[in-house]
C-alpha cells in the first residue's frame, strides 16, 4: 500500500512540532522568544523558508482562483 505524501508530512510535523499553552500574550511571547534562542541559525533559516514557501503556495493559489474563467 502506497503512503499518502500529504498525509506522511503531516505525520512527520506532528512528531517534530513542540507545543505550548499561554495563559497570556505576555507569556507566549516569551516562550517564543525562548523557544527561538534555542535553535541554530540553521534551523531558524530552515523554518524562515519553510513559511516563506508556504506562503507562496497559497498565494499561488488564490491567484489561480482569482484568474479563473
């Protein structure tokens, strides 16, 4: 049986993802802040071009609805 490769990114995000509950903005700030000054330049690169490429996907996409006949 073939694996889904959608399906198997997202199996493999879920194990990596690290998550967090903020009581408060002033919280998750921190967390965020914390969790960031734990990574490598390399991994906050990694992570910049992952959104980055994200994002131009979905602004591929509404494009291509928008230009639609």
């Amino acid at each position: 049986m073939e694996t889904d490769p959608i399906l198997e990114r997202a199996r493999e995000r879920r194990a990596r993802m690290e998550t967090h509950k903020a009581s408060s903005f002033a919280e998750a700030d921190a967390w965020d802040l914390s969790y960031w000054q734990k990574r490598t330049p390399e991994q906050r690169l990694e992570a910049y071009m992952a959104l980055r490429e994200d994002v131009e996907k979905v602004v591929a996409a509404r494009t291509a609805l928008r230009d639609r006949p």
